[in-house]
C-alpha cells in the first residue's frame, strides 16, 4: 500500500530517488486524465469515465483493464508497454494531497515506492542539495505536480459540462475470457451517449464545443475502437505470465493498428 507522507527538508535531507519502473501501477485497472493528454493517449488507449472517488461527478480516465487488479499495460516486469505514460504516472512516487488541518495541498512522496530511497546512493538523484534546497529535479516535480492539480481542475468543470447535458451514461462492457466465451459484464465504467449527443439543442452544443468538453466527448467516442488493442494486450499477458515473454517483443504500432482497411471504400 502506497505511504505518502510531506516532504520535507527535515526527513528527506538524505533521500533519493531512482528508475524503478511503474511496477507500482500493475494492479491499477484505470488511470486519471486531463483532458491535454486526449491526444497523446488517443493512440493506444480507450479513454472513458468512472465516478469521482468523492461520488460527486465524473472523472476522465484511461481504461487499462476490464479487470479489476489488472493493467495490462505494464508488463509483469514493471516496465510500461503502452506508448504514451500518463502525466499520473510520471509525478510517481509524489502526490499533492490535501492537509485537513490546514486545507491547503502539500507535496508527499511515497516512503514504500521502489523508486524512494531514505538514504541516497550512488545510483540514486537526490530530493534536496547539501543546503536543504529542492534539487532541480525535485523542483521540476513539484512544478509539475502544480500545472497538473490545475489541469485537472479544469478537466473536471468540462467533464461535469457533459454530465449536465445528460450524454454520460453507463458504459455496457463485458469481459472476454480465454476460450472466448461471453464473460462478466465491466460495471462503474460510464461513457458518452452519442445518440444523446447528437439530439442536444444547439446553443447547448455550442456552449460545450466553445468550452472543450465537446472535444473531450468525441475524443472518448473515437478512443473506443482501442479496445481490440486491450484485448490483445490480455493475450500478451497471458503469454508473459506463461513464458515470461520480454517486454521488448511488443510491437504497438502492430498491436494498435488498424485492422479490415479493405473494408472500408472512399467515393469522390
């Protein structure tokens, strides 16, 4: 279990960092999104919406399983396999997290994370110099860490745009087992309504397109056909958990791409 805790100067004076992969996220079956990364996620991964942990609106996330404990993104090495790593990932193992003393947002860093080091090495980047000051790095991260909490803010106000005009609803998913037989239907994943969307009035329609949300909306909608491409992720894992199949044999350009071209025909 994930440990944050402030960072401070006092604790941290001797910490450090090092590369420890995304082993952490192996069992993260969603992960959070703004709504700037729609068009580097796009690519690889179906994006969709969950109930915010507060049960109050939406949150934008990028699907890495239909289940739960499972990211097939990451191989059983630790190693990210999914092309573009989310901005979540990437502030790893650091968090703004609110103080509910002061209420204010301060930043912690996860003691338990492979990647945090109480005393530093010679392998490791430190958190703070010999004068008790952020390091670049670490001030690179806290800098980081401040345009994301903004960007999602804003990612938030567009998402609940959409959940006000009525086009987020249930997203109606099974998963697919190995014999592929029809398994359990995928519950608390929600997308958009497209038939809903399209039937909305128009100065709504406009409102949301001058806004964004209407972007985030049909970016979703398109970033469902990357649902062939989890699949296939499935059968790599079952591979790798059968013969420890390397990392470096997934070829995403393959696994992604466009399937059936011929079945599609362009008139002029």
């Amino acid at each position: 279990m994930p440990d944050y805790v402030p960072l401070s100067k006092t604790t941290h004076s001797e910490s450090g960092l090092v590369a420890a992969g995304c082993g952490f996220a192996l069992e993260q079956a969603v992960v959070p999104l703004v709504a700037e990364e729609l068009p580097q996620t796009l690519p690889t991964m179906a994006i969709g919406f969950v109930r915010a942990a507060s049960e109050n609106g939406f949150e934008l996330v990028a699907l890495q399983s239909l289940q739960a404990g499972v990211n097939v993104y990451v191989h059983t090495n630790g190693r990210w396999i999914g092309g573009y790593r989310p901005a979540w990932y990437r502030a790893h193992p650091f968090r703004l997290m609110r103080d509910e003393q002061t209420d204010r947002f301060v930043v912690c860093v996860d003691e338990s994370s492979a990647a945090f080091e109480e005393q530093f090495s010679e392998q490791s980047e430190r958190l703070f110099d010999d004068e008790g000051e952020l390091t670049e790095r670490t001030q690179g991260t806290v800098t980081f860490l401040e345009k994301l909490q903004k960007a999602t803010r804003v990612t938030q106000a567009l998402v609940g745009r959409l959940e006000e005009a009525g086009v987020i609803v249930p997203w109606a998913l099974t998963t697919r087992n190995p014999g592929r037989e029809e398994g359990q239907q995928v519950k608390g994943l929600y997308h958009i309504d497209e038939a809903a969307l399209k039937v909305l009035e128009p100065e709504v329609l406009a409102e949301l397109a001058s806004s964004g949300a209407l972007s985030i909306a049909y970016t979703q909608l398109l970033s469902e056909h990357r649902l062939q491409g989890l699949s296939r992720l499935y059968d790599l894992r079952n591979q790798a958990n059968q013969q420890a199949k390397p990392a470096g044999d997934v070829d995403l350009e393959n696994l992604f791409g466009e399937e059936d071209d011929d079945d599609f025909s362009f008139n002029f």
